[in-house]
C-alpha cells in the first residue's frame, strides 16, 4: 500500500505545506530587519508554553502559542524601550523560557525526552486537530504578512523613515514579533522548535540570491520553503528519516546552489539590461570641441550607466581622456 | 506673512543621560532654504530627528506647517532623507525604495501603478529613472544618495528636511541635485559638511556647537563678499572649534 494513502501521512503532509509556506513569509521581513535569531530565540520560550501545557495535562499548540507570543511582545517592548542593549535582556527571556518547560515538564514526570518530539518535530503524530490550528494560524500570518507587505517592508527597511510617512510603527513592529511567534509555534510539530528558525530564515536567504528585489525574494522563499518541506517530508518517510532535519537540510542545499544560480543570473540580467539600453554607447571621437563640459556649462547633462553625458547640439558629448565621445 | 513650516522652542534633548540639545529655538519660514552645520557630533543629525519626532522624550515645542508635533499628521507634505549610512536596504530594488515613500499615510493597502509612476518621476528627477530595477546595493554610494533623495521627494513635498545629502556625490553630480531640489520650491532644511552645491541657494544657516544654536543668520556677512562671485564656504571655524569672525 502507499504510505500517500495513510490519514496520518496527508495530515503531516499538509501541515509541512503549510508551514513550509508561511515561515519564510514572515522570515523575510526578520532577514531584513537582522533579526535571524529571533526565531531561534521564540522557540526556547515557547518550549516554556509546552512544559506548561505537560503540567497540566492540556493541549500543547494553544498555551505555546500565548506563551510564544507574550514573550514576543516582551521582547520588542525591551526593544523600543531601549533596554535590550548588550541582549541580556534577551538571553534571560529566552534561557528562562527553556529552562521554565523542562522543569514543568519534569513536574509532570515526563522530564526533557517529554519535549522531544516538540524540540525536533514530529510530523507523524499531528492530530486533526492539531491541522485545524496550524491550518487557521498559517492563513492568518499569511494574510497580514501579504497584505499590509509594503508597509511593513517600509518599517523593516528603514525605520526612522516609516516613523516619518505617519505609519503606526510601534504597532506594526509587534505585528512583526506576534506573527514571527506565531510562526515558531506552528512549526513546532514539523521541524521543531530547534530547526523553525532555519525554516524562516535559510530559504529567504537563499531566495535573496536568486530573485531581484524584496517582493520577489519574498515570493521565492515561499517557493522554495514550500519545496523544501514537501520534498523534505517526503523523501523522510521514503528513507525512514527525521523528518524535520531532512527539510532544513533541503533548505541549507537550496542555498548552497543559490550562489553560483546567482552569478549566472545576475550576468544573464545584465546582458539583457545591455542589449536594450536606449542610450548604447558607442565611443567615436568628437571632432573640434573647444566647449569644456562641466555643471552650470548651460548643456543638459543626462546620466547614462555610470557616467554622466552632456546635450551638445543633439548629441550626447561624454569626456574622455582629453576630448570628448559622442554616445 | 508667509507661515512658519518648522517652529523649534526651547528644544532640548538627552540620549543615555548625555545632553545632546541644548535649548535650542528658531522658526523656518515657507520657501526658505536653510542649511544646518556644525563639527562631527554638534548634534545636527539629532536636531533633524528630533524636529521629526523620531525621539519619545524631549523637551520643549516643536511644530511642523502649524502643528503641533504630537498632533502632526500631514507626513505627505514632508520630505525626510536620511544620511545613507543609516539605512539597511538589501536585496531592494531602487524602484521599491522609491516607492516606499509613497505610503505616507497609507498605514494599509499595496503600492499601485500610480504610485510606482510617481516613483518613477522622482528617479529621473535625479538622474536614475535606468536605474529603477537595479538593486539599490549595486548602486554607488552617490547614486544610493541620490535614490534616497528620490524617495524623499515623491511625494512633492512643502517642507524637505535632508541630512547631509551630498556626502559620497561628486561635484558634477551635486550641482544637479542642488538644481532638482531648488527648482521643487519645498522648503529645504539641509544639513550640511560642504556648503558648495547649495551655497546660492542658502537664504539662512543655522550653526550648532556642542548641541547649541550659536549661528542663526546669513551664510557669509553680506559685505564679506562679491553679491556676483559664488560665496566661499565660511565654516572652517567649525572644524577648528574657532569661533566664527561674523557671528551676528
């Protein structure tokens, strides 16, 4: 029988398409914001919301998710306050979060192998109920992260200068950490809580490499976490594999090719920039030109590549040397 | 009587318990450039931000185009250009530089054709409209400087506040942007290292030592110089930490 054909196998299945989708969404306005760590430093504290969920018995997904996310939002009130100079602060936040669920997760005599499938993943056991959530909170990152994207790529790029368009700053950058928690919730049952910050951050790099530009790097890093993690799943439960590690992996090769990929695109682009240049320039001497070129010489000047050329009696005059070419 | 844009009354600020503004006041008036100078760690970068409201304490009243800065909401009629050094823009394509400026006050929805027109019109404003779909950290530090300008005046600003805009831009390219950002008519508020490019244009200057306002008047003394020769660039005191000889 094919191992498709198993309810646990479509289940794990979708949620690895899900997640693999929306962490590099959110990734990539942390990339820019350099703040790869942040996921990496979200999953310790949520491993607090886990402990807490063994403690007393309950639903792991839900107490993670609020835990992750009031953690967050203490993170960035650090932030803007000013106080997480020297990340102190941070450390605290993040090595108190680990250390407050192992021992939770100890009270409820489950020790630290309790975490484990929640550390490294364990996409075989999702429940239908575990889909439901990471189904509902994967279309709400998605929509907020894609539908407020130039704002928010505004703010991640240059802060200051968002704060001076009128935009809500300080709200939209909890928007940023609330849903980066979010994310390193609902990852927690495909890669874990040790390897989500991989899945936000690696196919965003990679996708960087290859795609020009900030929407269409977004994009790509979609593209490529979503094959990495159905790929990556796929090829775990045909080679009887963790799941999880074979998905970052996957991702880390995504990167490896990402650079020669990008070598060879950024040529392609560039001779296909030059064959339809408007202006190509053709170096042929000027004859007799006793004018000096220069600002304010009463000649339009007109950048033209990485050079400047001069409006001369409907020629483009360029100097060069000790006279000058017509362009 | 032509309305105050920018109006700074007893500002001061402090940053980690060092004061870095000192009771500072002046008003700029619509249609008015004005260049602010001072030695490396005068305090004029902070001056610049602080009248935009990029700190939470300070002390004293700043209004802009005759609001209040707390109540201030017109951002779409001004125009902010930060110092290049300070922005992290990777993997961006000037075109998505550009037209970020044009979301002031659009906390919600996408960029459209219309704004990236816009954006469009203020990178040829510069020189760089071929430039658009390039990435922005390809570019050299002066075209960098001069998509930030772009950025800065998409949305046709009345007052265009700008920190130190011409550093990494050569001589030819100056003269250009001076002359783009003369023939806008916004009111300019410039902070300035060299005062070349745009010493024609300087109505006023506002000089500031050690975080205080020490010079507030014309650029040169009216006397010191030929009215039909450029005037040389008087600020050398600044560097020197000399006091200046035309200290009004």
């Amino acid at each position: 029988m094919d191992l498709l054909a198993f309810a646990f196998i479509q289940r794990a299945l979708l949620a690895s398409a899900l997640v693999g989708v929306s962490a590099p969404t959110i990734g990539t306005y942390i990339v820019q914001r350099r703040l790869s760590l942040l996921g990496d430093g979200l999953g310790h504290v949520a491993i607090a919301g886990v402990g807490l969920a063994l403690m007393t018995g309950t639903a792991p997904l839900p107490w993670a998710v609020a835990i992750c996310m009031v953690g967050a939002i203490l993170i960035e009130a650090l932030r803007q306050s000013g106080r997480a100079t020297g990340d102190v602060g941070l450390a605290v936040l993040f090595y108190g979060g680990l250390a407050a669920g192992v021992l939770m997760a100890s009270v409820a005599g489950q020790g630290a192998g309790g975490l484990s499938s929640y550390l490294f993943g364990s996409l075989n056991t999702i429940s239908v109920s575990d889909l439901w959530v990471v189904g509902g909170l994967t279309i709400l990152i998605l929509v907020v992260a894609l539908g407020l994207s130039p704002q928010l790529f505004a703010l991640s790029a240059d802060e200051d200068f968002a704060k001076t368009l009128g935009l809500p700053v300080r709200v939209y950058n909890y928007v940023i950490v609330v849903l980066a928690a979010i994310t390193v919730t609902t990852a927690m049952r495909t890669v874990g809580l040790l390897l989500v910050s991989a899945l936000m951050v690696i196919p965003v790099a990679a996708a960087q490499n290859i795609f020009r530009g900030f929407w269409r790097g977004m994009w790509g890093a979609m593209g490529i976490g979503l094959i990495a993690s159905v790929g990556g799943y796929l090829a775990s439960i045909y080679a009887n594999l963790a799941p999880g590690a074979m998905i970052v992996l996957i991702t880390i090769a995504f990167f490896i090719v990402s650079w020669p990929l990008a070598g060879l695109l950024h040529r392609h682009w560039h001779r296909s920039q030059d064959a339809t240049d408007p202006l190509p320039a053709v170096h042929e001497p000027v004859g007799n030109h006793a004018h000096v070129h220069g600002p304010g010489c009463g000649h339009d000047m007109v950048h033209h590549g990485d050079h400047i050329d001069y409006i001369h009696s409907g020629e483009l005059h360029s100097p060069h040397q000790d006279h000058y070419d017509q362009h | 009587m032509l309305m105050n844009l920018i109006e700074v009354d007893s500002l001061s600020l402090s940053l980690g318990g060092l004061p870095i503004l000192k009771d500072i006041s002046f008003a700029v008036a619509e249609g008015q450039t004005i260049g602010l100078l001072g030695a490396n760690g005068s305090g004029k970068s902070t001056l610049v931000k602080a009248i935009l409201g990029l700190y939470r304490r300070q002390l004293g009243t700043v209004s802009l185009l005759g609001q209040p800065l707390e109540r201030f909401s017109a951002w779409d009629k001004i125009g902010y250009v930060p110092q290049r050094a300070s922005v992290s823009l990777h993997s961006t394509t000037v075109m998505e530089v550009v037209a970020s400026g044009t979301l002031a006050k659009r906390p919600v929805g996408w960029i459209r054709s219309r704004q990236r027109a816009a954006a469009l019109e203020a990178l040829a404003l510069v020189g760089l409209a071929d430039q658009a779909h390039e990435l922005y950290l390809h570019l050299s530090g002066g075209q960098q400087q001069r998509v930030l300008i772009a950025r800065g005046i998409v949305n046709h600003p009345r007052l265009l506040i700008m920190d130190e805009p011409f550093a990494g831009v050569d001589i030819a390219n100056q003269g250009e942007i001076a002359a783009t950002l003369t023939r806008s008519e916004a009111t300019l508020l410039v902070v300035l290292h060299e005062t070349e490019a745009l010493s024609s244009s300087i109505d006023r200057c506002l000089v500031l030592r050690e975080g205080r306002l020490v010079h507030d008047g014309p650029l040169t003394p009216p006397s010191a110089h030929d009215p039909h020769e450029t005037p040389a660039p008087q600020h050398t005191h600044l560097l020197t930490g000399m006091e200046p000889q035309w200290t009004s």
